[in-house]
C-alpha cells in the first residue's frame, strides 16, 4: 500500500470493514424463495439502508422492483456543481449449493489462510463495503467531492430484471455522469483490472415429455421412449465434438485481441483435474470472453439412491447461454429455443420456457473517467498499471444504464478475481483487495471531481 494520509486511513477503516461484511453475509439473501426465506433479503436490505442512513445518505429508500424484490437507493450530497457519481453493488447472493464442501459454515463470514471466507463475500456484499469504506477515508480528507448516488440491487443473481425494469419506469432516478459497477474484479489478486465487456446471458427451462405416466423398464424398456434420454440428447446436442458450444445460426468464432489468460493459470484457476481437456477452441479468452457458452445447470430426474426401474416419462433442465457483445440476447434465445425443439429424438414433445435475459455490454474505455481511474488504480497498487479485461458473466443493468444515460460513463471494478469463487462453495475474498480497490476508489472520487472542474 501506498504510504499516504488518505491511505492510512483506508488500513484503520479494515476492522469496521470486517465487521460489517461479516454482519452482511450472516443474511441468507438468495433472492429465491423456493430455497430461502423473502425475509432473510428483506433484512439484508433494511440492513443496507440503515448504513446508509449512518453515513449521512437521504433520501434512502426501499425500492419495491416488479419481481417482487427490493433495491436499496440513496443519495449523498456534495459540493455545489460537482459530478454525480452512482455506485452499484447487489446484496443478493447465490445459494451456498452443498453445505457440506464448505470448510467453514457459508453465512458465517470466517478467516482463514489470509482470505475471509463467506458467500457474498466477493459477489457482491464485498462490492458495498468497499464503496462504504472509500466514502468514509474520503470524508476525513476533506470530504467526499462530487454527489453520490448508491444503488444496491435485490435480485441480480437470479437474473430477473426487477431493477432494471424500475429504472426504466423512473429513469431520473439513478442519472449520473459516471458509473461505478462493483461486481466484478481483478484478473488476479494485485493486478488492478477494470473489465471492458461483460457477456449477456440468457436462461432457459426445457422440458422433455413422452409418455403419459412412468413405465417398468423390465416390461416395456427398449421401445418405449424414454423422456430422460431423449433429454440427454437434446442437451448433448447444444456442444460440438471439442465441447464448444454449437447451437444453430449462433456465431462462435470471435477472438480476444485484448489482455490474453494462460491455459496453465486457467487451468489452476478453474482446478481442472488432471488428464482432463479444456472444451472448446481458439484461445482461453476467446472461449471466456469472445464467444458464447452453453451450461447445463441443472436436470430434474430420480436422484440416484431410491430411483426406481422405470422409463421416464418426463424430464426437465435448466440451460444457460452467455453471449458475447455484438450478439442481441432475444435473438439468442430464439436460436436456443428452435435449437432445442429441433433436437428432439423420435418425435419427443419439447417444451421451453425463458426464466431470465440479459444483453452483453461493451464500455468505452477511452472515456475520460478511465484515465482517471488509470491514476488511482497506479497509486493504490504501488505503481502496477491498470490492465483491461473482458468477463465471461453478466451484469444486465449496465445496458439499461448505458440506454437510459448514453452520455454517462461506465467503469467495472471489484473483489471477484479467480480465487474467490464465487459461485462456488467456500467463495472468499482478499482483505488486501478490498483495502486497495477502497483507496482506489477513493483517490478516483478525487481525480474524477478535478477532472470534471477541469472540462
């Protein structure tokens, strides 16, 4: 870290920084309420809003977004004529998937081997606490130069749209000048990294029918069509031979000409078992950042201990598809959906139902807040340039911020580098990330309002 006053302040910001990422993730706020409780995000968000209220924002508010979840709003006054400035986290998480592989409990924000262990801690509680602590160095270094706005979204994980559709329907709102997004992060841990270009998503259940109830595969197994197998080949037909995704009048052959990612540190970073291949091709930033990716989530079928000898009679999957810039997402679910009704074997019935969109998004990173963000991101990492990366998820509301405020800019930062996990069991995030991307944050607030004087 650099040694300056605004920098040490950052450093004795840390222990309240811990103490209320760990308060945060105790909320199981998975903004579905097939697996948790509404209440848990409902606490989470009251939560969100009384720290807001605590460091001065008004005008906070509950915003109650068409799918049934809340987004927290608020808003900081500053200096007369400065820029305004919004900052976006996500409070939501996703499930903890199997308790049982975590090493610590998933709730319970834990340290261990340097790295403090909880889910949400990087994707995206991390996010808000790093906004909160660069907020607070800088009102003790002559307070905070330019308005700030604070938007932390309810339900980002489950791809829904609650909030962008509330933004559209109150486009004065979130109106900025720049943007802030903190859900995505470094490309490792000490090299600082905004990311150009998020992949859109779109996501999927299809359903597989054949018979008009279950079979015993004893008596009529061999000519009765089976609803999971057929599925198995519906899904199977969504990669080519290399395991790239191949789904029919989708392109899939664009290249990465930027910041390239090492098939070795790849590999160790996706802990790829030994003898086991990378699928697809071209280069790993191709495949992750460049091209579209089909995954199968999950399939509903008898579970192994307890099935029974039957033929099925239907089956069900969830499919995801990301998509890279420059393909529209509706267009890709239309592919997707013909793709898989088309793929059915022996006449199976194929139903598909779209559970969540998004589109993908390019920023302009030659836009003048990013030199600025350049200048802070050197300061607060002791010299190490700013590099440019593209990331493999999605963000959906940065296009309909980017569409609602064509003139903003829009910067992605955050705590989601490769050993965090997310997504996964015993997600983390590095402390020495948050306190560097807080003063990051903070000197880019500064050079941001000195800029903007300047124009």
């Amino acid at each position: 870290m650099p040694d300056s006053p605004l920098a040490h302040t950052v450093a004795s910001l840390q222990s309240r920084a811990r103490t209320e990422l760990a308060e945060l993730v105790a909320f199981k706020s998975v903004a579905d309420p097939a697996q948790f409780p509404r209440s848990e995000c409902e606490a989470a968000a009251q939560w969100v809003a009384g720290a807001l209220r605590a460091d001065g924002f008004t005008d906070v508010a509950l915003l109650d977004t068409p799918d049934g979840t809340q987004s927290v709003y608020g808003y900081l006054p500053g200096p007369a004529g400065a820029p305004t400035v919004l900052l976006y986290a996500h409070y939501d998480v996703q499930p903890p998937l199997d308790e049982t592989a975590w090493i610590s409990p998933p709730f319970e924000l834990t340290e261990r081997d340097g790295r403090w262990y909880g889910r949400g801690a990087a994707d995206c509680k991390g996010g808000l606490i790093m906004h909160l602590t660069a907020l607070r160095a800088l009102k003790e270094h002559g307070g905070i130069p330019v308005n700030v706005k604070v938007i932390v979204e309810g339900s980002e994980e489950q791809g829904t749209g609650g909030l962008e559709r509330y933004a559209e329907a109150h486009p004065e709102l979130l109106t900025a000048d720049t943007i802030v997004i903190g859900d995505t992060g470094n490309f490792r841990v000490g090299l600082p990294t905004v990311t150009a270009t998020l992949r859109g998503m779109t996501l999927v259940r299809v359903q597989v029918d054949t018979l008009a109830g279950n079979l015993h595969s004893g008596q009529f197994g061999g000519a009765a069509p089976d609803a999971l197998a057929a599925l198995i080949r519906v899904l199977d037909s969504l990669r080519g031979e290399d395991g790239s995704t191949t789904i029919d009048g989708l392109e899939a052959d664009a290249t990465w000409e930027g910041l390239q990612y090492p098939e070795e540190e790849f590999r160790q970073d996706a802990k790829v078992l030994d003898g086991v291949g990378l699928t697809g091709g071209g280069t790993v930033a191709d495949r992750i950042w460049a091209r579209p990716a089909v995954t199968v989530l999950g399939i509903d079928c008898p579970p192994v201990v307890g099935a029974t000898p039957s033929v099925q009679a239907g089956a069900r999957a969830l499919v995801s598809l990301r998509i890279p810039p420059g393909t529209d997402a509706v267009k890709a679910t239309e592919l997707l959906t013909a793709h898989l009704e088309n793929a059915a074997p022996w006449g199976a019935r194929v139903s598909v139902e779209q559970v969540g969109q998004g589109q993908p998004f390019r920023a302009d990173t030659n836009s003048p807040a990013y030199a600025s963000m350049a200048s802070a991101m050197r300061e607060a990492y002791d010299g190490t340039e700013m590099q440019t990366s593209g990331m493999g998820g999605s963000i959906p509301l940065c296009n309909t911020l980017a569409a609602l405020y064509p003139e903003a800019e829009i910067l992605l930062i955050g705590l989601s580098e490769p050993e965090a996990q997310i997504h996964a069991v015993n997600e983390s995030v590095s402390p020495e990330e948050l306190e560097r991307l807080s003063l990051a944050e903070a000197l880019f607030l500064q050079r941001y309002a000195e800029q903007y004087a300047q124009r």
